[in-house]
C-alpha cells in the first residue's frame, strides 16, 4: 500500500515538472527555435551584434519579417541618384517599435506584410537631396529639417503574401495629384487600400500628409534633428 502510494507521488512529481518545463521552453524567447516565430512576434527582437547606439536607434531589417526597398540606396528613385551609401532603415526605437506592431497585425489578420521605401535621413543626406532638388514642394529644406531627419517619419506600402505591392494608384515618390489622400479619381481597391494603409497607421499614432499616400510620421516624442550617418562596412545582413 505505501509502496504504490511512493510510487504515484513520484509519477505525479515527474509529470508536473515535465509539464513546468514545456511551459517553461514555450515561453523563453531564447529557445524558439525557428526564424518564423521569430518573425511573427513583435515582442521578441532578432539577436545580433550592433554598430549604433541602441538608446536613440532602432533598425529595422528583413528578419523582422518586412521588406526593404530603401530607395534612395539605390538609383531607383525621382533624382535617379544614389543618395545613401547603403540600404538601412532606422527609426526611433518608440517609431520603430510601433511599426513592428502594425506589420505583426497586417500579418496576422490579412497575411501581408510592410515594405519600407524610406526611413531615418540623416541631414546631410537631405542635404544632398536637395543640391539635387532645391524645391521645398519636393524636398525640405534641410536648413529646416524633416520628420525623416528626425528619424520619426517612414515611407512605406503594404505587400501580399507574395511580396506584391497592394495597388494605391501610383509609385512611391510620385509627384502629382494622383498620389494625394484627397484624390478620389481612383478604382475602388487604390481607395480601399489606401483606406487599409491609412487607417492602421493612424491608429497607431501616425500622421499622414496631404500630398503623399506613402508617408507618416510620429510627432510630440521630442526627437531631435541629426546629423549620424550609418555605418556600411560593418552593416547587419538583412
């Protein structure tokens, strides 16, 4: 009788912590195992090794389950110049986390994802803009500044699960009417997901512009104007 009475205790006590141990490996961020969860779960940031202080920035990479198209990396823009040395995306880690939530919640509820065209430009970066360009209706002045200069603006759009970009009526960096919220000469899909687009950043604590669908900035989070360039050489693989 006291034998099997050991025995069942013993049995019970296996299972429970068994039971504690899986509950345990569920929940540790550090033992998931697959680059999906990771992806997936705007709380549990890609661990690797940083060139930037973390305080004032946060990047935002592939692995974070979005896509980048950093234009301006490129000579796939309006000034048909590269302007940045290489493709990063930086935010204000309070921006940078908000976008995070929205792309989990486009990936969960419609399986899309945020494709990010433009992110932090450092002034002397809009100062090469606008040597390119000096026409404020186009590009700020950089004696002024802008929201991207502040690291609290981002260009983007939103793909399927393919990667295809949702149709909105016009390319990123469009200067015409075509491209203003106040448009409605449209297909009712550009304007529903213009809506889409719309409607989750704002909820956010985003704030569009008249001109231009693709862009939303964050204000009131007191980020200054600056000057930091990236660094290339050592930059994180997407």
């Amino acid at each position: 009788m006291y034998l099997r009475s050991f025995i069942l205790i013993g049995i019970l006590i296996s299972v429970i912590g068994c039971r504690q141990s899986q509950k345990e490996n569920r929940i540790r961020p550090e033992n998931i195992s697959t680059q999906e969860d990771v992806k997936t779960d705007p709380l549990i940031k890609v661990k690797h090794d940083i060139d930037y202080n973390d305080a004032e920035w946060s990047e935002l990479l592939e692995a974070d389950s979005m896509i980048l198209d950093i234009r301006y990396a490129s000579e796939n823009n309006f000034t048909k110049t590269q302007i940045y040395d290489c493709p990063r995306c930086f935010l204000r880690p309070e921006v940078a986390k908000r976008i995070r939530r929205i792309n989990f919640h486009l990936h969960r509820k419609y399986n899309w994802r945020l494709k990010l065209f433009d992110c932090y430009r450092p002034r002397p970066y809009q100062q090469k803009l606008w040597d390119i360009v000096p026409n404020p209706i186009y590009v700020s002045d950089p004696s002024k500044g802008s929201m991207h200069n502040r690291g609290a603006a981002v260009d983007l759009t939103i793909v399927d699960i393919e990667g295809k970009e949702l149709d909105m009526g016009t390319e990123f960096d469009h200067f015409g009417e075509e491209a203003h919220k106040d448009y409605t000469g449209l297909s009712d899909t550009i304007l529903h997901n213009r809506q889409i687009l719309d409607e989750i950043m704002v909820g956010n604590g985003f704030k569009g512009i008249q001109s231009e669908w693709w862009h939303y900035s964050i204000s009131g989070l007191e980020s200054e104007l600056s000057e930091w360039i990236w660094e290339c050489e050592n930059s994180i693989p997407k």
